[in-house]
C-alpha cells in the first residue's frame, strides 16, 4: 500500500499580512515596528494587535538596513582575561550596565585589547556598523580609540575619566575625595606614619587616588611614603613588602584598591604584625572580599553598579539622538568602617 505523503509548509507572516489585517498601509507597519512617532495611536494599536494575532516577527537583518542600527552595543575592556574576572571592579560595573540594558532591548557584547594589533581589529571591527554605540572601561594611558570612534560617527561614553583626553562623556566615582577621607580617618585615629600603596599612574583613577592621599597629609607636615602597585592583590603583596623593608614605624596603609589591601593584609600577617593594632589598613572598591577578609576591611565603597547603570543610560540616549544635559557624571564615594582600621 503507497501512503499519501504529504508535506505541510508553515509560511512565515510577511509585512504585508501584517498591513493587510491592521487595515493599514506597509509603510505604517512598518513606522510601527522600527518606533517612529509618526504614527497615530489608533493605527498603532491596530498594527500591534496584528502583530500579536498574526505573531510576526520582524525580519532582523532588513530592519537593520532600513534603520542603520543593529540593538548591539560593545563593552570594551582594556585589560586582560584574568583582571576582568578576578577584581570585583569590573563584575559591579557589568552588572549595572545589564541592568540599564535589560529594558531596552538592547544586546551587549565584551570586547577586550590589548596590544596594538588588537585594537587595530577592534576598532575596524566598531567602526564598520556592527555596533550602535560603545562603552570603555579601564583605560590607559592617552588611548586613541575613544577620540577614533567618536570621530567616525559611534556614540561612546566611557568609564573613569581617561588620561591626556578630554572626552564628551563619561562617568566615575569622586576618587580624590574618598582617598582623602580614607586618610583623614587614620590621622583621627592617631596615626602619623600613613603609607600608601598607589594604583597605576597612567589612569586618571590611580592619579587621583593618590592625590587624595596627598591632600590629607599636605597641612600636617607628615611625610609622603609612596610605593606603587597596579590594582591586582600580588601587586599589593610586592609593594607592601617594599614598604616593610624601605621605611621603619609605618602604623597605616591607605591602598588604591582593595585586591591591593588583602596583599598587603596577608603579608602583614606572615611578618607578625597585628592588624590594625601595629598597622591599620584601608583599601577602596568596598568588594565582597574584602567584607570577608580577617579582619574585615575598612574601605572606600565606589557605586560601580550605579557606574555601569549611568554609563548605559548616557550611551542609550545618545544613540537616541538625545541631547545631554549632563555627560559627564561624578558619583560620591563614603568610608565603610571594619575592623583593619
């Protein structure tokens, strides 16, 4: 016996199914579907609902050609694999971009470079419109990319105000302040041999750091005692080992980060010294680790989710054509108080 084969084909809605039902034209299907306030509402309730009873799903890749926007945005980070995913830092910031994000319909994609060649890549890949905007993290050093896409059309705010640039839009936390505070605190609490172990200087966050340390001691007439480091906890080890050898009778250490204070805590510990009766120690970022430390860290707490969450905003209104009124945004930082210092 021969059966009856039959092949049954489920044919996608089109746009012009869609105009058909609504009642409308193909023109205003599509106004509806790419957002365009030319629209009154009656029609655009009908489109809607055409849409629902129809479930027609926009053709991605010719809603791209018509708009020029791809609902893609890159998150380029300037550091390596291991940086991004051991410092607490970069895992707030993410978090508050997903979150602005989530709404919006719009994807995020992480980027990292390096090297030259690897940005030589990246920013032939961001440049040719496969991104609607872009969002930068950690950079050093007078880095050419942000001033390259902004002159080739791509909205770009970024993270931390940059060294040797003057760029249109970026946010950070009021660095200086906190460190000043940091400081200030230990001289209240009596001590007068303040260390610091700075981050790195090619970024405007280890430069005000360590400026804010300098503003606490400069009407003291106490000495500067400065060795550097550069965020991560074995740089945090090096320096404080630096410090123990170099100068005598340090009773405080303000660190520019937290990974940075735990080195310097665990070999404070190994050389027998009491935390913080002989050595009080600060560091800044207010991570879990640190919450979690023995003894818990006193630290500067920075809003890297609320960092992430503005960096997003300001990006998504620009790409909407939005004026700003205000692109640059400094958010405060405060002192947790724990039991190091």
């Amino acid at each position: 016996m021969n059966g009856d084969r039959r092949t049954t084909t489920v044919t996608r809605p089109t746009l012009e199914a869609v105009a058909a039902r609504a009642g409308v034209g193909r023109g205003t299907v599509s106004r509806v579907i790419n957002g365009s306030p030319k629209v009154s509402e009656k029609a655009r309730d009908a489109v809607l609902h055409a849409i629902d009873e129809l479930g027609y799903v926009p053709n991605r890749a010719a809603r791209t050609l018509v708009t020029r926007r791809t609902d893609t945005i890159a998150l380029v980070v300037s550091e390596t694999q291991q940086r991004l995913f051991d410092e607490p830092f970069f895992a707030g910031i993410i978090r508050g971009i997903g979150s602005a994000l989530s709404e919006t319909g719009l994807q995020l994609i992480l980027a990292m470079a390096q090297s030259p060649e690897e940005h030589g890549r990246l920013e032939h890949y961001l440049t040719s419109q496969h991104v609607d905007g872009v969002l930068l993290i950690s950079l050093h050093g007078a880095d050419p990319l942000p001033g390259r896409l902004e002159a080739m059309g791509v909205p770009t705010v970024l993270g931390g105000r940059p060294v040797g640039l003057d760029p249109y839009s970026y946010v950070d936390a009021d660095n200086r302040a906190g460190a000043r505070q940091a400081v200030k605190y230990l001289l209240t609490q009596g001590r007068r041999r303040i260390a610091t172990i700075a981050g790195a200087q090619d970024m405007y966050v280890g430069v005000d750091r360590l400026a804010g340390y300098r503003d606490a001691l400069l009407a003291t007439g106490l000495p500067e005692i400065v060795v550097y480091g550069d965020f991560s906890e074995e740089s945090g080890v090096t320096a404080m080992r630096k410090l123990l050898a170099g100068y005598e009778g340090i009773d405080a250490v303000f660190t520019a980060s937290d990974p940075m204070a735990l080195g310097a805590i665990r070999v404070l510990k190994e050389e027998g010294h009491e935390i913080p009766h002989d050595v009080a120690v600060i560091g800044f970022d207010d991570s879990p680790a640190g919450a979690h430390s023995a003894p818990a860290l006193t630290t500067v707490h920075q809003p890297s989710e609320s960092m992430g969450r503005q960096m997003a905003q300001l990006l998504v209104a620009r790409i909407n054509g939005e004026l700003l009124e205000q692109p640059v945004v400094i958010l405060d930082t405060h002192l947790v108080i724990r039991a190091s210092a």
